[in-house]
C-alpha cells in the first residue's frame, strides 16, 4: 500500500511542479520581453515575428498544461491479464454499479491483483507526466536560448529576422 500511497504522491508532485514551473516561466517571459522593450533598435512586426514569438512562448506554456490533462483513461491499457480485476481502488460507474454490487465485488476480490493492478495503473500514469513535464522543461529551455541568442544579435545591431 506505500507504494501505491508513492505514486499517487508523485503524480500530485508533477501537477505541482508543472504548475509552478509554469507560472515561473510565464513571469520569466513578462521579465524578458520588458528587457527586450529596452533596446531602441526593434525590428519591424511581420508574419515570422509572430510566428516565432507565439513558437517560443506559447508552445511551453501549453505543454506545462498537458502534464496536468493525463488522467487514468489515458494511461496505459494493462491487457487481457487484468480482466479478472474489479478496479475497487478506483471507483468507476463503469465497473460499479451499486453498493451491493461493490460490497459483493470486495468479498470475492484478490487484494493483491487489485493492489498491483493500481499501482500499475498510477505508475504508468506517473511515466506520462514525467515525460511531459520534462518535455515542457527542455521547451522553455529551448525557448530561453533562442530568446536570448535574437535580443543578444538585436543588441549588436544584428536584425535575425
């Protein structure tokens, strides 16, 4: 059971994560673009501007919001080997229809299949949102650099785009 307690524990530290290093990356762009402001030499509007811009800064912001979406419908199909498992850890209305029908289901169950049917469930879902938020990370890194490198360029009078 403390494993399970553990993984459902780290699905909840990488909403929090992803929340947090969301918010901190959208106040990190505000604190770019207001040091962007300050250089004179601004390059005109176009298409490819906004094209950019919208690439650099939207785009992690949305892939933070993914690590939040993944639920239990998205993680992983454990296969023909779980059919004998009732899912009593996660009620659904799908599996239980009544209280009769619960209470019945947890007298013939096989803790140990409904317990390791969980914990695959929560892990395959923790995998999920590890690999997004990591994904969101090195796309704000990404985003960083190449917003650096333009306003580093602008500010030696190179015009990139």
């Amino acid at each position: 059971m403390s494993a399970l307690d553990e993984a459902q524990s780290s699905i909840r530290a990488f909403d929090t994560k992803a929340q947090i290093v969301g918010i901190g990356y959208i106040f990190a762009i505000g604190i770019i673009t207001t040091i962007g402001a300050m250089n004179p030499n601004e390059a005109s509007f176009s298409s490819n501007t906004v094209i950019l811009s919208w690439g650099l800064v939207m785009v992690p912001i949305i892939l933070f919001g993914t690590v939040l979406h993944p639920s239990r419908k998205m993680a992983p199909k454990l296969g023909e080997n779980s059919s004998h498992v009732k899912r009593l850890f996660h009620v659904s209305n799908e599996y239980i229809k009544n209280v009769d029908s619960y209470l019945s289901d947890i007298e013939q169950c096989d803790i140990k299949a409904e317990i390791s049917y969980e914990l695959l469930k929560i892990s395959a879902l923790r995998e999920i949102k590890r690999i997004r938020f990591l994904r969101a990370l090195y796309a704000s890194g990404i985003s960083f650099i190449i917003i650096f490198v333009f306003q580093f360029a602008r500010s030696l009078g190179i015009v990139l785009l």
